[in-house]
C-alpha cells in the first residue's frame, strides 16, 4: 500500500510535468507563428523597398549620364523641390 501510494504521488508529479510541458509547447508554436508572419510582412517590406531602391538608383544614374553628356533641361524646367545649384 505504501508502495502504491508513492507511485501514484510520482505519477501526479509527472503528469503535471507534462502538462507544464505542454503549455510551454503550445506557448512556442504561437510565438512561432508569429514571427513567420512578421517575418513575411518584413521580407515583403524589404522587397518593396528594394524595388523602390532599384528605382532610384536608375533615375540618379540616368540624371548623372544627362548631367554628363549636357543633356540636362535648364533649372526652370525642373520641379519646384529641385536644387537649382550644378552639381
């Protein structure tokens, strides 16, 4: 009876164990979820501004090769925000 009584207190211990272990799991895969979703929505944020990047550094080249070549529109035909000053 002493015998049982001990094996019945190792098996609450154990299988409160397990439940303690398996909220830490279900406590994992949620936070696991969420980071792949914030690492998507920032995989798709960067691509965006890759893209955006990309863009710019074509219109800057572009500009550069007008500038070089003289092929530039005089000041007055540039927009309002547009440094007037050659560089």
């Amino acid at each position: 009876l002493e015998n049982n009584t001990i094996l019945m207190d190792k098996l609450k211990k154990v299988q409160q164990e397990n439940e303690d272990l398996k909220a830490r799991m279900d406590k994992h895969m949620e936070l696991s979820r969420q980071l792949s979703t914030e690492q998507a929505v920032l995989q798709e944020s960067l691509e965006k501004e890759s893209k955006v990047n990309k863009r710019l550094s074509m219109e800057n080249e572009e500009l550069l090769w007008k500038l070089h070549n003289g092929d530039l529109c005089s000041p007055r035909k540039l927009s309002p925000s547009s440094p007037s000053v050659p560089l």
